[in-house]
C-alpha cells in the first residue's frame, strides 16, 4: 500500500493519535490511510482500519507505506528504521491516560534528532508534519543493524570468559 500506515501498537489504545489521523484521513481524500486502532474506542470513519494484524501484515503494511504514523514505542521506531520508511511519532502521554509513565517524551527527544524519525508536538503538528511528509520525499531513516558489532560482542565474550 502506497499511502499512510498508522499503527498505535499491541499493548495500549491510544485513541487521540487515531483520532487525529481520521481527521487527516478525512482532509486527504485522496491519500490512502490505513489504521491499526488497537484495543481503543475511536472507530476511523474516513480511513481503513483494523484492530490487530499478525506480524508478517504488520511489517508488510510498514514495508508498503510511504509514511508510517506511530507513538514513540521502540518496536515501531525500529520496524521503521528496518523497512527504510520514514516514521512520524506522537509521544503517549501519561497525564492524558495514555501510558503509565512519559518514557516516550524522553524516547522522543533521543530519537527525534535522526534523519527519517519526525516527532510531532500535538496532534496539530502530527497534521500538519503528515501533510509535508507525504508531499515530500522524506528521508528515510539511517539503517541499523539487526546484530551487534561483532568487534563488540567479541569484547564481551572476552570479558566473561576472562
């Protein structure tokens, strides 16, 4: 799918990202949007929509994206970061019953500063960062790689074995 993949991830419902991201739907007619709402309440009228997807969809809808719309879970930075895709994030925040702790402002703050992972302040400026996003051909993020360095993990076997 060429298009937006939103995704709020496996654990939590996080009905303001979805909500927003309707709302971006319903404004881009002609942009196709997909949304994985999760356990949440906020049912997307002017996008596609599904409340789980296995692992094999979940990546192949990520690999398909032109922009992947997440929060600031490290599984979803990370399947961006291994699709190639650039990833636009809204942090979960707890004061708004989100999440339990604010961990992700901090993740948002770290990771926010790489090329291809954009952070939106609120859901004004995830819009309006979609909208550049998708009208652009954003970078994608910085490849990482799935092992270690093995210079790294030979370090570590050395010291254990020592």
């Amino acid at each position: 799918m060429s298009g937006v993949f939103v995704s709020v991830g496996s654990m939590m419902p996080f009905d303001r990202l979805v909500r927003a991201m309707d709302e971006w739907a319903a404004a881009n007619p002609g942009i196709p949007v997909e949304i994985q709402i999760g356990k949440g309440t906020h049912e997307a009228r002017h996008a596609r929509w599904v409340r789980t997807l296995a692992l094999p969809e979940y990546q192949a809808r990520v690999a398909a994206c032109d922009l992947f719309v997440a929060h600031c879970g490290m599984g979803s930075i990370i399947s961006a970061i291994e699709a190639g895709k650039p990833i636009l994030m809204l942090p979960r925040l707890q004061a708004k019953g989100e999440h339990n702790t604010d961990h992700q402002l901090a993740t948002a703050k770290h990771v926010g500063v790489r090329p291809g992972l954009h952070v939106a302040a609120d859901e004004a400026d995830l819009k309006a960062r979609a909208s550049a996003l998708i009208g652009a051909s954003a970078p994608p993020p910085a490849p990482i790689s799935r092992f270690a360095d093995p210079a790294f993990t030979n370090r570590i076997r050395a010291f254990i074995e020592a």
